[in-house]
C-alpha cells in the first residue's frame, strides 16, 4: 500500500512511524527539529491519516507497507523511529530487515502484549458514536465525544482524526470500522525469532508503564545493543508531554 508521507529536512534518511489513533501530523514539530540532520519521511500508517483503508490490519501488512515506502524512495539504510503501535511496528521491521535499519528508536512501548484493557474499546466506540449529521464544528464534535472521553487532553489527540469531507460535512480520517475490527491484532506482542543486534534507544515515560524494569531483560536479549532512557515527568506521549528533553536523549543517542 502506498502510504501518505510528509518529508522534510536534508541529510541521511530516517523515518517515524506515529501510534494507533495517531497521524503523521503529529509529529511535525520533531520533524522538523530532526530536519536539520536527517531527510524525515512521517508517513500516515494504513487506515489512519491521509493514507488509503484496507479491511487488513495488522503488523505483517503494515511492515509491507513500511518496505514499500523505504523502497518507493530508494532510501538505503536508515534510522527507524516509532511510537506505541508505530513502535511494534518498527520492531517487526527490525528484526526481519536488519540490514535495512542503521538506528532504532523505539518510544515507550515493549515486547509484550497489550492488556486488552477498556480504553482502547472505549475511545473507538466513543468516535463511533459520534453522529457527525449534527456536527457542525469540531466543537461539536468535542462536545459529543465528551460524555465518554473526559480528558480535554485525549479529545484533542482524537480531533486531530476529524477532517472535512465536504463543504457541509465531517468525517473521520481513521477506517474505524476496521481499527475496531482489527484492535486485538493491535495490541499483539512482538514474538519473532532473532536479534537485532545494532544500536537500539528505548525511551519510556516515566508515569507510564508500557514499559516495566521487569521487561528490560527479555527486550535484551531481542536487543543486545539496547539503551534505555527514562523521562521522569512524561506518559505514554513522551514526545508531546516532555519535547525537550526527547528531544535531547534522541540528539544524545544518533550522535554516538
């Protein structure tokens, strides 16, 4: 599938890889930091963003669709950073394309399995519900996702998703129907056999638990090349919730 991509910045190639509910959108501001090294390739993953919907979802079809991209723009070996699905996404990549990476990062997400817990069923079917005939504004859109999603914070992650179809209607960029179908396919572990044995960032919030002491020694033995870095003050957005300092452990770790 190709992929909806934004590039910018000159230099070697590297290539984010944004979370479930997410868009490349959201990563522009990094981007563009990132720009002044590296050519950044953000691309929209498969139903999600600007990039096409398929009924198919899950971590072999968006790793194809990742080699398609690398090979659509005849990039050679490249930093390869992702984000929470973006992350999984990347370590499937790794480690059946080795010779492809140069550096992975990897943000707050481990090898593990996702609990199925209720908030991702709960965001799904709270965007689901949402009778956009009556929208008539984003606003109205919040307002409707409100009753369920009480976090301004979360509501505006999700808005970003909303997009006009037409002069007179809103829409959702995401394929839910298939994102709902799909969501245990999602939250799979990362079980393939091998290593990846180049350099490897891991960095994880510290008020999220995505990645627990107790996983660091099975990502290890995926990973001998594995760096963890810890930022105190971030969640599961450490990107968004601490730039700064994100910033400085990825500058730290791609200068090595």
């Amino acid at each position: 599938m190709k992929l909806f991509c934004r590039q910018s910045g000159n230099g070697p190639p590297m290539v984010i890889l944004h979370g479930l509910f997410g868009i490349s959108d959201n990563w522009v501001s990094i981007a563009r930091e990132l720009g002044e090294q590296y050519t950044v390739y953000v691309p929209d993953l498969r139903n999600h963003g600007q990039s096409p919907h398929s009924d198919v979802l899950n971590f072999s079809a968006l790793e194809d669709d990742l080699l398609e991209l690398t090979e659509e723009y005849s990039l050679g070996e490249i930093v390869l950073m992702g984000h929470s699905l973006g992350g999984k996404t990347a370590m499937h990549f790794a480690l059946h394309h080795p010779e492809k990476i140069k550096k992975l990062i990897i943000v707050d997400i481990g090898l593990r399995k996702t609990p199925a817990d209720m908030e991702h069923q709960m965001l799904i079917n709270a965007m689901l519900n949402v009778d956009l005939s009556k929208a008539r504004a984003r606003s109205d859109v919040d307002r409707q996702l409100e009753t369920t999603v009480h976090s301004m914070r979360l509501r505006q992650f999700l808005l970003k998703n909303v997009y006009w179809r037409n002069k007179h209607a809103l829409d959702w960029r995401l394929n839910l129907p298939a994102i709902n179908d799909n969501l245990l396919n999602m939250l799979e572990g990362v079980d393939i056999p091998g290593q990846y044995t180049g350099p490897v960032l891991f960095i994880r919030g510290g008020r999220s638990d995505y990645i627990r002491d107790e996983d660091l020694g099975e990502l290890k033995n995926k990973f001998p090349g594995l760096l963890v870095k810890t930022i105190p003050e971030a969640g599961h957005w450490v990107h968004a919730d601490s730039p700064g300092e994100f910033l400085q452990a990825v500058r730290a770790f791609l200068d090595q």
